[in-house]
C-alpha cells in the first residue's frame, strides 16, 4: 500500500518560471511547485523501472539490454503530460483540496502516465518505421545497430523490432502497476472515475494506431472529405486525449475537483491536443529534421491519409488530385527523395498550410474558450494557458 505523506502546501502558491516556446533540445525547468512535481514523478518512474529491471538480472545479457532499451525509449522527453497533469493538479488546489490525492500519489500516476506514452511511441515508430526519435535513432533502429555492431548471427532488423515491442509492452506493463499502486486503498467517486479514463484512455489509443495503420488502405481514400473526417478521428483517439485530455481530467481529480470539472479539463485538453497533432503533421511533411527530431516526409512516403493530406486534395483539381494520391500510393518505391520533395511542393503550392494552420489557430481558441467555463480562479487560468501554449510550441515529445 502506498504510504500517504503529509499534505503540503499546495495551489498555485508560485508557478512561474514555466519555460515558453522554443524547447526544442529536451526538458525545460518550471520553477516551483511545478518543478518539484516533474521531480517527484520522475524520481518514481526511475525508481518503477529500476525495481523492474533488477528483478530480471538473473536472465543475464538480455536483461541488460533491456534496461539500456527501457532509458533510451524515455530519454530527452520533455514529460508532456507530466508537466499538463502536474499543472492541473496545482491550480485546482493540490493535496490541500477536500477527498484530493497526496503529492506522491499523484506522481504515481503522472509516472504511470508517462511510461504509458513512452510505450506508445516505441510502439509508433515501429509502425512507421521511424529512423530517429527525439533527435536519435529510434529504438527498434539502435537494437539493429547494436546486433550488427556486435556481430551477431541472423538479421539485425528482426530482432531489432522484436526487441523494441517487447520493451513497449513491458512499459504498458509496469505503467499499469505503478497506476495502480497511486490509488490502492483509495475509494469512491475519485476511484472510479480515474480508473475509468486510465482504462478508457489506453484502449482508445490502442484503437487510434490502428486507425492510423488502417486508412491509408481503405477505399474512398481518394475522397478529401473522407480523409479529413479520418484523420481528425484518428487525432483524438490516437493523440489528444493520452496526450493531453486524460492528463488535465486526471490532474484537476486528482486535487478532489468534481467530475464535471475534470470533464471540462478534458475538453480543454482535447482541443490542444489536436491542435498539437495537425501542427506536427505539419512539421513531419514539411518541416526540419533537426528541429523535429522525427524524420520528415516519412508520412509522404507511407501514404498516410493526414489532415493536411486531406486539405490538398480538397483544394486540387480532379487531374491533379488524381496524381496526387497517385504519388501517395507508391509507398518507398525509388525514386523516393524526388517524389518527396514534388509532393512537398504540392501541398505548399495547394494552399492547405494556410488552412491547416487556421484549424491548429481555432483548435486553441476552443481549448480557452472551454477554460473559460471551469472553475479554475484567474492565476489557474493563466497557468494552464501557459503550458497550453508551451505545449503547441514545436517541441518533440
């Protein structure tokens, strides 16, 4: 059972000092009790980990690179929906607020959180056969290397990706122990509801990969609205409410806010969290590798049927549309650099940037507009604001 500690100060005593745009080379300091937050959930998550890992070492060599697998799939990230979770937590009042969770609870389950996203996207990168993530090279990528630097016998991509889902599913693991550790011995309302979206969240992102694998092979793939309607489907379910819905609803009940409240922060996360996802589609048909830490045009390459995909086709002529998706469907046949760079030129000369970037524009506009109606008193507006806009900044995860 976890030991509860002392209720310490709580609320929004002083949450400045949160970084704005531009955290593009890792982890950003909050000052404060955010900070202290981010901390304590970290210290947790390692502490999970390293239990986990200890408790395999009799298996030797294999349990070595595990280990070294489980630090890489979580390093450089810049604990999104801890910071989202832990910001949450402190404007609705902390462990100060009546039936709320304590400090260390509560980083349970922002750790519990955080191993479940980095399971997520080791999982992702196999799918789309990533090269790099977070500026390095992805996990299934690094297995291969270290099989081929090591003159292993077989092929190296084999048990590359079979290394890197096993890795993810031992995080999904842990992540539901350490999950339920945070609330062991709590009761009620609070109990249920958070067990419930914990549940909830991790199925209906389960459901938006395979959205996102599905589409692209679909009939009716070549109708724009079609495409949109998907694509915007597989965005909540895949991204904004793991991301960003479920870490604002858990933080607000975490600190004993009523479920209405809690669904309001879900709104508010939802609409962030997509406008989050069309901003990085962007960036990974068009944007800087070295900002991105993501390859870009691989979605190209892989036909992926994404917003601003949809966009184009909306805004092309039939013959030009028609060449198009043409292009789209060809996969990573050669010449793939060529094909890149003209459907590049395609998407920018169609107009569907503009269009995409008035959605991501409206998206946060709805996210404030839904803040507007919580119960959170103008300092915890402005600090959710904040990170909202810290989190739209084109910043990996």
């Amino acid at each position: 059972m976890v030991r509860d500690e002392p209720a310490g100060p709580g609320g929004l005593a002083s949450l400045s000092g949160l970084d704005g745009p531009g955290v593009l080379d890792g982890p950003k300091r909050l000052d404060g009790p955010v900070e202290a937050f981010v901390e304590r959930a970290d210290f947790e998550r390692g502490a999970h980990l390293a239990a986990t890992i200890k408790s395999l070492a009799a298996y030797g060599y294999p349990a070595v690179l595990g280990a070294d697998g489980v630090n890489r799939a979580q390093e450089g990230s810049n604990q999104v929906v801890t910071r989202l979770m832990g910001v949450s937590y402190l404007a609705h009042g902390g462990p100060d607020g009546e039936s709320a969770l304590t400090t260390r609870r509560m980083a349970l389950v922002a750790a519990a959180h955080e191993m479940f996203m980095d399971a997520s996207l080791v999982h992702d990168d196999l799918m789309d056969r990533s090269d790099t993530r977070r500026g390095r090279a992805s996990l299934h990528r690094y297995f291969e290397q270290v099989h081929h630097n090591s003159g292993w016998v077989g092929e190296s991509q084999r048990m590359g990706r079979a290394l890197a889902l096993m890795i993810g599913d031992a995080q999904l693991v842990v992540s539901d122990h350490v999950f339920r550790e945070a609330l062991d011995g709590v009761h009620g309302e609070l109990a249920q509801y958070m067990i419930s979206l914990h549940q909830m969240t991790r199925v209906e992102q389960l459901m938006g990969q395979a959205m996102d694998t599905v589409l692209p092979y679909m009939s009716g793939m070549d109708d724009p609205e079609k495409v949109i309607v998907g694509a915007l489907g597989t965005i909540k379910s895949k991204t904004a409410r793991y991301m960003a819905g479920t870490p604002l609803a858990l933080g607000a009940a975490g600190a004993g806010a009523p479920t209405d409240e809690a669904d309001i922060m879900m709104t508010v996360g939802l609409r962030l969290g997509e406008a989050y996802q069309l901003k990085d589609d962007l960036i990974g048909a068009l944007g800087d590798p070295e900002v991105s830490g993501k390859p870009v045009g691989q979605d190209l390459i892989d036909g992926k049927r994404t917003v601003l995909i949809g966009l184009t086709m909306r805004l092309l002529g039939a013959d030009d549309r028609r060449a198009f998706t043409g292009a789209l469907l060809r996969g990573d046949a050669p010449p793939v650099e060529a094909r890149v760079r003209h459907l590049q030129g395609v998407i920018r000369q169609s107009g569907a940037v503009e269009e995409l970037e008035t959605m991501i524009a409206d998206r946060r506009g709805l996210a404030f507009e839904a803040l507007e109606s919580s119960a959170l008193d103008k300092s915890g507006r402005a600090e959710v604001r904040r990170i909202a806009d810290w989190f739209l900044a084109p910043a990996r995860c």
